[in-house]
C-alpha cells in the first residue's frame, strides 16, 4: 500500500492549520507544521525563528541577486533544500498531514497526495486571526494582504507556480462558506 499524504496550503487566517491538525487528529496521523519549522531548524543549524519567517519571504531583490551571484546560494536557498529533503522523507515514512511549506509541490510526483487548498473571504479571516491571534498595531485586513503576498511570492519563486489557484490542487475549501468542522469532514472523507 502506498503512504497517503495530505498537504495543506491555505490563506492566512483561513484555518487551514486547524483543519489539517482536526484531520490528522481524527485519522490517527501525525501533522507537521511548527513540527516541520523545528526539524529544519535542528538540520540547518539556524534559529526556528528564523526558519520560520525565511519560510514566507522569497529571496529577491537587486542585492539578493547580486549577492547569491558573488557568494553562491543564500540562506533561504539552504533551507529550501532542507525543507524539501525533510518534506520528502517524512512522506516516504508513511501517512500524515503536512501544513504549508510548499509540500503540495514538493510531493507532486512522490507520494500518493491530496493537494488542499484552503481560502475564506476576507471578513471571515480577519475576524479569525484576531480571535486566534489578537489585536495589532495593523489592521487585520492589512496583516491578511502582507502576509498571503509573502505566502505567494514564496511559493511562486521555489514552485513557478501560482499559489492558490485550483489547477494546482486536488481540492479547494471555502471555510467561511463550509465552516471548519465541514472541511475537516470533507478531507477525512476523501482519505
């Protein structure tokens, strides 16, 4: 029997984190998220911190480039290939559910995977990152644009695919429209 994996990519504030653990939780699977930051962070060397914040910004810029041209690949470029590595084997050690990190790409042509999208309008995902996470100096819908711009750009210079967009998945979720519960049900179903 092949391993069966779930990756999880979702909009920031959509509950996709929540989803994939519920899934995991009620199939009996391990979940890797911040999981996943720590194994990268113990392989690489570099702080978790770090790990996970070099996790949502694609290298880029004029002195990136020129910097990655004068002295080789860049921090993020190392833990890019960590990343994958990590994301690779623990697909190979058997079923789970991997949140973000590009693992949908990643896993592409190794695993037998279900590639999950999971979105929400922007009223319901601002009124849940400040449940979840509080009040901040930004706006909700502001601290919502920044960070699914850093998500996509992310995902588009490691992938050169468009993060988010149906044809790149085997599934796409509205949690706001079907609640969290209901996706949940949804991807435990289709396992």
């Amino acid at each position: 029997m092949k391993n069966r994996v779930i990756t999880i990519s979702r909009e920031f504030g959509s509950g996709g984190r929540t989803i994939g653990k519920k899934v995991a939780e009620q199939l009996g699977i391990p979940c890797y998220d911040s999981e996943l930051i720590q194994k990268i962070a113990e392989e690489s060397g570099f702080d978790a911190k770090f790990v996970q914040e070099a996790g949502e910004y694609a290298p880029g810029g004029f002195l990136s480039n020129l910097s990655s041209r004068t002295f080789g690949p860049t921090n993020e470029d190392y833990l890019w290939k960590i990343q994958y590595q990590i994301i690779s084997r623990l697909a190979g050690q058997g079923p789970c559910v991997i949140v973000g990190r590009c693992a949908d790409y990643i896993l592409r042509d190794k695993a037998d995977c279900l590639r999950v999208f999971i979105h929400a309008d922007a009223q319901f995902r601002a009124r849940r990152i400040v449940q979840e996470y509080g009040e901040r100096a930004e706006s909700p819908e502001q601290r919502l644009r920044d960070k699914d711009k850093r998500r996509a750009a992310y995902h588009r210079f490691y992938t050169n695919m468009k993060w988010g967009h149906a044809q790149n998945y085997d599934l796409t979720l509205n949690s706001g429209t079907l609640g969290i519960d209901k996706c949940v049900e949804i991807i435990r179903d289709l396992y």
